[in-house]
C-alpha cells in the first residue's frame, strides 16, 4: 500500500510539473534589433537576410520567447555597429574579431562562426594568382581566414604583381608609390591585420605611414576602383575574389544574382587582381550581444539565442541565409577567444 502511494504521489507531482511548465507563459519582447556589418553591399545583405527574422522568431518561441518583430539593419560602417550596440541601440549584431575587441566593454559575444576552408591556405602569395589557383571553398571547417593584400590591373598594380610573381621581393619604396584601399581601422581583415603584415615584413611600419592611403566606405567600392585602375592595391579577405568573380566581368550596367554592380573587365579576376602579401589567420567573426539591455543580457536569453541560430544555419535555408558572409556554422564563444585580437589592436594603435 505505501509503494502504491508513494507512485501515486509521484505521478501527481509530475502531472502536477508538467502542467505548470505548460501554463508558463513565454516571456514576450517587442522587437529584437539585429545588425551586419557592411562587408558586402547593405543592399546584397537585406535580400540575402529578407527569411532570417521568422526563422529566429519561431525558433525563439521554442525556447520561451515571443519576440513581436526581428528587426535587421546594415552599418554605415563597422565602428558605427559597435558604438550602436555599445548603447543599446542595436542588440545583435554581426562584428569581425576586431571590431568586437574594439566594443568588448560594451558587448558580449555569443557565438563565433564557422566557414568552409579554401582551397588554398599558402603564405607564398604567388601561389594565389591565375585561373590555375582559383581558390575553391571546399577545405575542411574552419575557424579562421586570412586577408589578402592584392595589387589591381592599374598600369603600377601590374608592375607590382609581376614583380612578386618572378619571386622578386616588393620593397617598402614599391610599396610607398602605391595608392592603397583599406578599410576602417576596427576592421580584421581590411586594416589591422594588413597593418600587421606590413611590420612583420618592413621593419615596423604600419598603414600609417604610407603616403597614399584612402580608407574606402566597404570592400565593393574596393573592387570597383581596382576593376576602373584608379587604385593600385586593395586589402581584403582571403575569399574576396570569390565574392566578385562574376560581378567583374558584367557590363557595368547590369547585375549579378546577388545584386553586385557589374565592373566591365574581361580578363578573369583570377588573372587581374594578382596576391601580393599574406597575412596570419584572424579569428572569424562574433555574433555579439549588447549589455545594455539586462532584458536580453542574461544567461536565459543569451542560451536560447544561441541554440537557435546554431538551429538555423543547421538548416539548408539558414545556410543560405548566411552565405552572405560566407559563415556555414555558429560554435559556442568566449570573450578570452578574441584576446589575439586586443593584441592585434594594441599592436596596430
């Protein structure tokens, strides 16, 4: 009679569990302000993410919470994501290593994507150029990528390019003639680790100190300018080519499939934008949390952002979803990943 009891007793418990956990209302937010960086054209990354918001709100509500609307923006520019999450404005958002160690008092990252590797991971830049090296994303899953330094088809790129391909060294003068395209300075691959390069293989000189350096609004006006030789070397990630292949050669009046403006060359890009330095990896990039808003900086909500993201990009729409930024997985982050990146920072100021 006790034993039968005490199963009684249990199973009640257990209804009595059970319904609670049904009843338990999912904790309602209004909206949830997500945001990219522009390391592709705002335009490109709003079509691409059109699907991203209804996936997150019905994966979110599994995991008890009920977000009224997923709201998805693009920076102006990198410092400009930063400082809108250091405030509160913006809660989410896409930030390359660097510009996370920049705002990291101000965020928290929560995740840091995977990629597929290329093809190609040499440090001997002449290794990357021509159509025979055409970098291929079929490497195994990384956590990592590179940026390159690549001198355009202008008239000085040219000389540039043939120069590191006959295996002659590029000295600092051949570099200090050069017009150079970066990025801002909070950018990984499109400033500080180009910076590095440079004071690793010139005697501690810097970007800085170049005499004709112009900082561009984002990698597309980079590509554009090289395909018009109005510039002679532009620094980008190691998979940019890929990104602009098809743009390159269409008419200048039309578009690619993803909305990339067409730059009228004819020859491959393989062929133009020729490898002339390698940078060390860089980690890849956060998905970062604001702490500004303790309704979402918390262990519940964070956990449950975390497992939904890492849901969607398991699933063929979320891989397509996120291929604008070439990311093919999310893995659990800590703040401590990204320490190489304060470094790079600390080196670069």
């Amino acid at each position: 009679m006790k034993k039968l009891m005490s199963l009684v007793l249990a199973a009640l418990l257990t209804f009595g569990l059970f319904a609670v956990a049904l009843a338990a209302e999912p904790v309602k937010l209004e909206k949830l302000h997500f945001e990219f960086v522009p390391s592709k054209e705002s335009d490109v990354i709003i079509a691409g993410t059109k699907n991203l918001p209804e996936l997150v709100k019905a994966e979110m509500l599994k995991h008890g919470f009920d977000i009224g609307a997923v709201e998805i923006s693009v920076g102006t520019d990198y410092n400009a994501t930063g400082e809108a999450m250091d405030t509160g404005a913006v809660d989410v958002g896409w930030l390359p290593g660097g510009t996370y160690a920049l705002y990291s008092d101000g965020v928290d990252v929560i995740l840091t994507a995977t990629r597929n590797g290329l093809s190609n991971d040499s440090t001997d830049p002449r290794s990357w150029n021509g159509e025979a090296n055409k970098t291929l994303k079929d490497g195994p899953q990384v956590t990592f990528y590179r940026s390159l330094i690549y001198a355009t088809p202008s008239p000085y790129g040219k000389q540039l390019a043939a120069k590191v391909n006959a295996g002659e060294a590029l000295t600092w003068d051949d570099l200090n003639k050069a017009s150079w395209g970066v990025m801002r300075t909070s950018s990984s691959a499109g400033y500080i680790y180009p910076t590095l390069w440079l004071m690793e293989n010139y005697d501690g000189k810097k970007l800085s100190d170049l005499s004709n350096v112009a900082t561009l609004a984002g990698y597309a006006e980079g590509f554009a300018l090289a395909a018009a030789e109005t510039i002679d070397i532009i620094v980008c990630y190691a998979d940019g080519r890929n990104d602009y292949d098809k743009a390159w050669n269409i008419a200048t009046t039309e578009k690619d499939e993803t909305g990339k403006g067409g730059m009228g060359r004819e020859k491959s890009i393989w062929e133009e934008l020729n490898v002339i330095g390698v940078t060390e990896g860089i980690y890849n990039d956060t998905v970062a949390i604001t702490k500004a808003k303790p309704e979402i900086y918390n262990p519940e909500f964070i956990k449950a952002l975390q497992e939904s993201l890492i849901s969607i990009i398991s699933t063929e729409e979320g891989k397509a979803i996120f291929d604008v930024y070439s990311h093919t997985g999310y893995a659990m982050a800590q703040d401590s990943d990204y320490d190489g990146a304060r470094k790079a920072l600390e080196v670069v100021k």
